[in-house]
C-alpha cells in the first residue's frame, strides 16, 4: 500500500502563491503523478499531471499559472501556484497512476490539503 501525504496549502489572498508537496511512501520513479482538485459542489477534477519522462500536462485554467515538478529522489510531487485566484479555492489531492500512463484513473490517492483563495 502506498500513503501519499500532501501539505503546503492554506488560506492566501487573490494573487498569492503557495506551494504543495506530496511525500510517497514509495518509489514514484516509473510511475505518472497528477495533482486533481474538488470545490464544494463540484466534481473532482484534474489539475496537472507528470509523467516520469516529464511529459506535462495542464487543465487550461490553470496554464500558465501552475506549474508541476517531480523529485524522484526525494520520492515527492510539486504543484506550484501563482497568480492564485478566488476559483482555485478546492481541496487538492495528489494521485499516482497505475503505471506511467496518464489516461486512466489513479491508483493511489492522498488525503487531500484545503486551499482557499479569499481576502
């Protein structure tokens, strides 16, 4: 069983930044990662996700704004967020896949860490 344990977010005003991590409990080398979101009254959606050969991925709304960065050494997932905005308010959660294929659901997911965007 994998545990995946996310930290970093937070409450921060409309155009700040914060930085989530995600810590694997095991090897994430051959394995794809995403980061997914859920605000209230809404379905869980994909943010961002990496392959191990850093193949990217990024819902639009978030273009340009986040970025995703794996360290396979430190077995830990990134998403660093810019320019954050009321809408990005959710509860984050990183996943790992089943393999390095991104098509599918995630295997594994993580707890989830709250991020709220308001003044």
């Amino acid at each position: 069983q994998v545990q995946l344990v996310e930290s970093g977010g937070g409450l921060v005003q409309p155009g700040g930044s914060l930085r989530l991590s995600c810590a694997a409990s095991g090897s994430i080398r051959i394995y794809a990662m995403g980061w997914y979101r859920q605000a209230p009254g809404k379905q869980r959606e994909l943010v961002a996700d990496i392959t191990s050969g850093g193949r990217i991925f990024y819902v639009d709304s978030v273009k340009g704004r986040f970025t995703i960065s794996r360290d396979n050494a430190k077995n830990t997932v990134y998403l660093q967020m810019n320019s954050l905005k009321p809408e990005d308010t959710a509860v984050y959660y990183c996943a790992r896949y089943w393999n390095d294929y991104t098509g599918g659901s995630p295997r594994y997911w993580g707890q989830g860490t709250q991020v709220t965007v308001s003044s």
